[in-house]
C-alpha cells in the first residue's frame, strides 16, 4: 500500500500512538514531491523517446542502401513534415519542463490541483498528437513513394496491363492501413504503459487533494 494511504488514516488521530500525526500542509508536502516527481520523468521519458526514434532512423539509414530514401529526405513536404514534428516535440518538451518547474514550486493545494490538470492534457496533447502525426504523414509520403519506385512503377504497369490495376491499388491501401494500424496499437501500448501509469498516479494524487480541500 502507498505510504500516504498508511499514514493519512491515522491523520490527526489523537489515540493511535503507531503513526505519526501528520498535518495538512505536511501531507500536502508529501502529494507535492510525488507529483514533482511524476512530471520529471514525463519530462525525462519524452526526451528519451525522441532520442530512441532518432537513433532508429540514423541506423536505419545507414543500413539501407535504397536512394529512394535520400530522394525522399530531400522532397519539399517531407523537409516540411520534418519541421513541423521538431518544432512541436520541442514545443511539448517545453510545456513538459514548464509543468516540472510550475509543479515543483507550487505552495498551494488548489494551485497544484490545476498544475496536475494541465499535465494531464499536456500528456494527452502530446500522444495524439504523435499518433495524427504519424497517420498524416503515411497519407501524404506514400503516394509519393508509390510514384517514385522503379519496382513499385514496373508492378502498376503490368497490373494495368492485366486489368488488375483495382486490385493492386486496393491490396496497397488494404497493406498500408494495416501496417499503420499495428504501429498504432503498438504505440497505443507503450504510451498507456508508460504515460498511462504515471497519468494514472497524478490522477491519484488530484483526488487526494480533493480530499484535502474538503
């Protein structure tokens, strides 16, 4: 059991002599700290990502021989897409480093009840947006890449030839929103382990300081 759930029983209970009396701005204290912890490693996980998603990409081009991928990486809408995403990660890694620093030098319980809503729909913000990044950005780069690949040309002009050019746009589509979908519900996973966890211990400390201002 969690200590404060230990030790706010016996709050201000004059005959329990096998727990300390605690006061209100003591146990407000120990909800604080909790609370400033879980927003630092929000803050600390996001960065980590970042860097495990880049190092994915550096190691996958460095491994893969394909100049599809430069001719890609230099395209207009791809060094676009690639602007908007930093500049929103950095955007949310602010507003992650904002919440640790307003949150850890909160000195009232009302106050840190807001500062914990705003790092709730910060954390919210952040994986959907992640999440519509992702399925805006497969929308966009893949009829470029359907377009742009010598193997991918050769194979629609054989289907339109045969008279199967349906389904061979229909099998792509069907391919791709699958693909698409178990990166998502991968995704979805991490995030609800990861975020989920620590968004679910805030939310426990929210209540409790419900509890304090009744």
């Amino acid at each position: 059991m969690d200590e404060l759930e230990l030790l706010k029983k016996d709050w201000q209970k004059e005959d329990n002599n096998d727990f300390p009396v605690l006061s209100y701005k003591e146990i407000y204290k120990m909800i604080l700290k909790k609370s400033s912890s879980i927003v630092k490693w929000i803050f600390i996980i996001s960065l980590l990502e970042l860097v495990f998603w880049l190092a994915l990409s550096f190691i996958f081009k460095a491994t893969s021989k394909n100049d599809q991928i430069t001719d890609l990486e230099s395209t207009t809408i791809f060094i676009v897409l690639s602007v908007i995403s930093y500049a929103v990660l950095v955007y949310f890694f602010y507003r992650f480093y904002m919440n640790y620093k307003t949150i850890n030098s909160t000195d009232n319980a009302s106050t840190l009840m807001k500062n914990i809503l705003k790092t709730r729909r910060t954390v919210k913000q952040y994986v959907f947006f992640n999440l519509g990044y992702l399925v805006i950005s497969m929308a966009i780069l893949f009829p470029y890449i359907l377009d742009h690949d010598p193997k991918t040309k050769t194979i629609i002009e054989s289907a339109t030839a045969n008279g199967d050019l349906f389904k061979f746009y229909s099998a792509m589509i069907v391919g791709t929103v699958l693909i698409v979908g178990i990166v998502i519900v991968i995704l979805l996973l991490f995030y609800w382990l990861i975020y989920g966890i620590l968004l679910k211990r805030l939310n426990h400390n929210y209540n409790e300081l419900k509890k304090l201002e009744v």
